[in-house]
C-alpha cells in the first residue's frame, strides 16, 4: 500500500471509530435510560409494596376491631335474647296468674252467689215455717182454750155426752200439739247430732204392726184401708225401735193423711240389698214400701220434699204440716245405714221406699 492510500484510510477509520462512538453512546443511553426506567419502575413497585403492607396491618388491625366489636354485639345480642325469653316467660306466667285469678274470681262469684240464693233459699223456707208452725201452734191451742172454756160454761148443764165431746177435741188438739212439739225436738236433736241410735235385734214387722195400731183411729176417721204385702223370710234387723219408730209414725201419718176418703194404703216389706256409698260387697236389707193414693210427688221434687221446711207444692196449700216429717225420717233412716227415696205410682198416689241394712253399718 502507498502513503497515499493509507492516507486515505485513516480518515475512514476515524469515522468509524466515531460512528461505532456514537453508537455505542446511543447505547449506553439506552441502557441509562432502561436502567433509570427499571429503577424508577422498582421504586414504585416497592412504594405500593410498603403502601400494601401498610394496609395489610390497617385491615388486620381493623378486623381485629370489628371481631371485637362483633363479639361485643354476639354478647350484647345473647343478652338480649335471654331477656326477650325472661320477658316473656314473665309475660306468659303473668297471663296464667291472671287467666287464674279471673278463674277464681269466677268462681268464688258463682259461689258467693249460690250461697246467696241457698242464703234466701233457706231464709224464704224458714219464713215460711214459722208462718206454718205460728199456724199449726194456733190450732190446736185456740180448739183447747175453747173446748174447754165451752165445757166450763156447760158443766152442770150439758148432757154427758156433749161433755165427753168437748174432751174428745181437748183431747184430740193436745195430740196434735205433742206431735208438733215432738217434731221440733226430734229435728233440733238431729241438727245438734244428739240423736244416737240404742241397736238391737227386732222384728221390723212388729214395729211396723205397733206403729199401724197406733195410726188405726186415724185411719179409720178418714175411712182409709190399709193393706199388707209381706214377702220377706225373716223380718228381724239391727235398729233403734223407738226412734226408727218416729220415722214409721210419720210416713203412716203422711199417706193417711193425703190419701182421699175410701182409699187404700199398701204396706210392703221384702228382702234385698242395699250397696254401699263407696265400692264393696251389697249388704243384706229389708225393703219397706209404703204408697198411698194421694195427689203424688209434682215432678222435680222427689227429693226436695226431703229437705228441712220443704213441703210438696201439691200438698203444702190446705193440708197443712210444719215441712219437717220428711226431713226428719231422711235423717233417722241416714243414721240407720238406710236409704229412702219416692216415686209416683202410675195408677197416682207416691210410693216411699226405705232401704235398712239387716245389721249395723260401721
């Protein structure tokens, strides 16, 4: 190669030179400028990374808050519910007091007012007994004061006869006034549990025949037939003669006494049974039926007619009677073990019926 020729070379390789300069510069502009780019870029990527951290502890810590608070709520919400349910329970025991109360105070206003009406019930029939018993006292006292002032005016004057007339009267309204005097005593003893029973084995038919030998006159003065029907094997039982005896007196009083002229009464006595208030074996009885022909029971009254100062509502207007016959034999046939009871005959008339144990009821 000539001079001149490596002359002209090196201006050609300096250009190179400061072309591969230029580019290499270009180069590291580039790479400046990812690397400045890749740092910034970096940075942000960390700032969001503490930011995120930083956030991450916020809502942690905020979520531990709210967890709390939550808890705090489920405690407060528990709470709340246990009071609703004590609340309520309150409520409903509060609704059954008062469901109760008002139950009582029905009761006790349906009570208050039954004792009232049995209160004037009792005050109208008492009422009513001492107006009978005024009457019925009256009677038989005016028809003695009478007679026998009559037959004072008369002694001396008067036949025989009519002087034993007068005392037939005095006679016949002093037996009256016994028996009603009897009857109030009979029944106080009873109110007072005073009347106890002497037992002894005897033979109901010869009480039966005692107390219609006592009753014959009567009978007979108001032209009344008494028949017998007498089944019964044996006759005899465990009772107090004398005062079963009063009960008797009465009953036969009674349907004499309602029976109409000419009629018949029809004495029973057979054997049955009577079962006992509570469960156990029936016990042996005497049955005695007494019927009449009278006016009957008026329907409903069947056992009413047995109660102190009641008096049928068929018989009670003319008839006369203190309301206390029938109460009394309920009573003496009660301390016997017995029961008694009536019925109306299909043909008319009322027949009683007593039930009395053979032997005594403990």
């Amino acid at each position: 190669m000539t001079e001149s020729g490596a002359q002209c070379d090196a201006p050609t390789t300096a250009s190179a030179n400061e072309a591969e300069i230029r580019r290499l510069e270009k180069v590291v502009r580039v790479l400046m400028d990812r690397a400045e780019r890749s740092t910034r870029s970096q940075g942000s990527d960390f700032d969001l990374f503490q930011m995120t951290v930083m956030l991450e502890e916020q809502i942690g810590e905020r979520t531990a808050q709210l967890q709390m608070v939550l808890a705090e709520n489920e405690k407060v919400t528990r709470a709340l519910l246990l009071a609703t349910e004590q609340l309520r329970a309150s409520e409903n025991e509060l609704r059954r007091h008062r469901d109760h109360l008002s139950e009582l105070v029905t009761e006790q206003t349906a009570d208050l007012l039954a004792a009232k009406e049995a209160a004037e019930t009792a005050h109208a029939l008492q009422r009513e007994f001492l107006l009978n018993m005024s009457h019925e006292l009256r009677t038989p006292l005016h028809a003695i004061s009478s007679y026998a002032q009559i037959g004072l005016e008369k002694a001396g004057k008067a036949n025989p006869e009519k002087i034993a007339d007068y005392f037939l009267h005095i006679r016949q309204s002093g037996q009256r006034l016994g028996a009603l005097v009897e009857e109030l005593l009979d029944i106080s003893e009873l109110n007072a549990g005073k009347l106890h029973l002497q037992r002894r084995r005897c033979s109901l038919q010869d009480l039966i025949d005692a107390v219609e030998h006592e009753q014959m006159a009567l009978a007979e003065a108001r032209g009344v037939h008494i028949a017998h029907a007498f089944t019964c094997r044996d006759a005899t039982a465990e009772i107090d003669p004398e005062i079963l005896g009063k009960a008797l007196r009465n009953l036969y009083a009674n349907a004499i006494k309602y029976s109409p002229s000419g009629g018949c009464i029809q004495i029973g006595l057979q054997d049955g049974c009577l079962a006992p208030p509570l469960m156990g074996d029936a016990a042996q009885a005497l049955i005695l039926t007494i019927c009449d022909e009278g006016p009957g029971i008026p329907p409903g009254e069947e056992e009413r007619i047995f109660e102190k100062f009641v008096q049928s509502t068929a018989t009670k207007t003319g008839a006369g009677g203190t309301g206390l016959g029938l109460a009394i034999v309920s009573e003496i046939v009660r301390l016997h073990g017995g029961r008694v009871c009536v019925r109306n005959r299909a043909g008319g008339g009322a027949e009683f019926e007593l039930s009395l144990p053979r032997h005594a009821v403990n």
